[in-house]
C-alpha cells in the first residue's frame, strides 16, 4: 500500500500526546489573547532554525541553544513584545518565562522549554504580565482543534487570520500525524519572519535525524516566502516530535514529504495574509542558469511588481527588468513571461494579447507570474508573496514594529 497524505483538523493537537492552550495576558494593548503554550505529555526530539539576521531576539539564542539530551516538551509564544534589542533585562526575562512554564508544567529544566516573542522591538518586557498569562495557560491545556486554533489566534500581531494545517499520513510503515501553526504578516523575508512556526508530530525520529530533515523542509518551504524583503529580528521554525504515535519510518522520505506539505500550506497563507495583501502571487523562475531562487525572490521583493499585481496591470517589462537585477545571468532574448497562462513575452519580443482580459484575470485571489529563462536543462524555484496595496503603507506607518 503506497503511503497516502490526508488533511486532518486539529493543528498542533493533531498528533497524539500534544496539548495547547492561549491566555490574555495583557502584553498587547487589546483584549484579544496574546500568550500561546504547546505541551507535548512526552520528551520530544526537536528540530529548529531561526533568524540570519544579526540583531536577534533573545528568544532565537535560548531556542537554537537547546541541547537534544533536554528533551523539550513545551514551546511558549508571546505577541505584542518582541523582547528583542532591550538589555540584559530582556535575556534575563527570557529565562524566567522558561522558568516559569518548567514549574507550571512540573519539569524538570527551563531548558525543556522552547520561548518565541513577536511585536515591538526594543520595548521592556512585561514580564510579570506574561507569568500570569504562563499560568493560566497551564491550567487551560486541551488536546482539541479548538485549543490549537486558539493558541494560532494568541501569536498574531497585524496578521489577519490564524494560519494552521495538520495531516495524517497512512500506509506500509506510516501511521501518524504532522501538524502546525504559524505567524506572519510583515517584515517577511524568512532566511533562516515576523515569522514563527510551530510544528508537531507524534513519530519516533531522532534529534539529528530530524534537525536535517527540518533544514531540509524550511528550505523549501518558509525560506521561499516573501511579504516585503525585510527578514526580522525573531524568526523560529521549530518542530517537536514526541513519539507518541510509535512509527519510526525507515527512510526520511515519507517524514519529509508530510512535513513539506504541512509547511507549504502554513508558507502560502503568510503569503495570502502579508499585510494589506488582496492576493497570493506564486512567482515560478524556470530554466536559469544560475541559483533560480535568487531571481524568483528578486521578483517577488520588487515594489514596482508587487504594485503592478496590486493594480492588476499586466506589466511584464517590471517583471523582467527584476530578473535582470538579481545578479544571476540572465540573457533577455531567451527569456519568457507569462501571467496565468497568458503569454507576455517569448524569447526576447513582446506578444500582443487582451490586456483587459489579462487584467480581469489578475483580479483573482491566486495570481501567478511565471519566467522561463531559455535553458532546458537550468535551474528552477517557487516563490510565493503577495501584492503592495494602499493598506500595506497605512498598516506600516500607523503599527510600531
């Protein structure tokens, strides 16, 4: 029986032995949730990656400090606080918030504790609020949908909706479950943003095993997303896997291709959800001589562009003019471009074609621009943003990052 994937409900309690909870804590000015706890019943392996930027949250130090033999069994989250670029108050924060959830939970160690923040960069750290808020999270752990969603709902910031997707997959040596919840809106450059992911699965797999496999899967996925080139200072994909399940797959293949499906899905709804966004826009790069990727992000990046997307003009001298910025070679009379399935452009000369009925059609909430650069044999890369709308200025100018 071949292995099969399957969308489940459920998010990050959707594999076995995971729990979650959300607590208004107060550390945003709202009356929305704003503290987000994960428990797994059992020590989990872990995979994690965070941000390249060089001005990093304390957050993104404690987590990639985590040893394997520590055996995690919680991730905390808060928004409104970025904790990042704040002193040695902030770091010393950070601990306690590790602290804090170890004693409500009756660990043994802070350091089975992984700790993200999203909001305000450079602001004190309300630690006394967040404490309270660890608490009564603690006391409210359920493995239910409804939990993971509300956990989902606790980490957003000017993020629209709540980003979650979970998936059993079935078959000869399958069995079990990958879910997950992320953030993300703005300043969403990912190079491991804001961006924050978190990912569950009930399979048995070691810490090495599974860090490699993690690299992997962020790779394509969450490295390939882009709102507006701006990577942020508290970016964490993390992923948890507890056992619990007992499949142990002989082959990482099986693993991946689960967590590369969860993760695609999380990557294309920060996308949909970039701020003021009206579409999600798949940027396709094929046939290039060099790294594709750079070219598809250079694309993807571009104001002009994501303006023209925005506008719902088919304008494909921006699209190219980007390509041929990116620093890759490119050779403009081997290259073509298409929007949808409309053909602009072939091998150097422009195509006529309906400008109306290529501009109805980018009205679409799914809009895709797609480059070939002439080389059968070349390089090819997915990227996904969104389009910069009147909102993303206002948003940008009116919300302190």
């Amino acid at each position: 029986m071949a292995v099969t994937i399957l969308p489940v409900e459920g998010g990050v309690c959707a594999p076995s032995g995971f729990r979650a909870a959300a607590a208004r804590a107060g550390i945003r000015a709202s009356d929305k949730d704003d503290l987000a706890l994960i428990v797994s019943n059992l020590p989990c392996t872990f995979g994690a990656m965070g941000t390249q930027n060089l001005v990093r949250a304390w957050c993104v130090d404690w987590c990639l400090g985590i040893r394997p033999e520590a055996g995690p069994r919680a991730i905390v989250c808060n928004a409104g606080n970025a904790n990042a670029c704040n002193g040695p108050e902030g770091k010393e924060a950070n601990l306690a918030m590790a602290r804090r959830v170890a004693e409500a939970l009756g660990l043994d160690s802070p350091n089975e504790v992984f700790v993200a923040s999203t909001g305000v960069i450079g602001k004190q750290f309300p630690l006394a609020l967040a404490e309270t808020g660890i608490d009564i999270a603690a006391r409210a752990l359920e493995a239910s949908p409804e939990a993971s969603e509300r956990a989902a709902n606790a980490i957003l910031t000017t993020d629209l909706v709540p980003k979650s997707f979970a998936v059993e997959v079935v078959g000869r040596g399958a069995g079990f479950r990958v879910g997950g919840i992320a953030k993300g809106s703005g300043m969403i450059a990912p190079n491991m943003a804001t961006m924050l992911a978190f990912v569950t699965t009930d399979v048995r797999v070691e810490t090495p095993r599974l860090q490699e496999v993690w690299r992997r899967v962020v790779d394509r996925t969450f490295h390939c997303v882009t709102v507006d080139g701006d990577t942020s200072t508290n970016d964490l994909a993390l992923v948890l896997a507890n056992g619990a399940s007992g499949v142990a797959p002989d082959s990482d293949e099986t693993l991946e291709r689960a967590l590369e499906v969860v993760c695609c899905e999380l990557a294309k709804k920060i996308a949909a959800d970039g701020e003021g966004a009206t579409k999600l826009v798949t940027i396709r790069v094929t046939g290039a001589q060099g790294p594709a990727r750079t070219i598809a992000k250079t694309i993807a990046e571009s104001p002009l562009v994501k303006t023209a997307l925005f506008g719902n003009d088919p304008n494909w001298g921006r699209i190219l003019a980007a390509a041929g910025r990116s620093g890759e070679p490119i050779d403009a009379n081997k290259a073509s471009v298409w929007i949808g399935p409309h053909l602009l452009f072939a091998q150097g000369v422009p195509v006529p074609f309906d400008k109306d009925a290529v501009s109805e059609s980018m009205k679409a909430k799914e809009v895709e621009v797609s480059l070939d650069l002439g080389n059968p044999a070349g390089h090819a890369a997915t990227v996904w943003t969104c389009d910069f709308s009147y909102d993303y200025v206002r948003i940008n100018a009116e919300y302190t990052t």
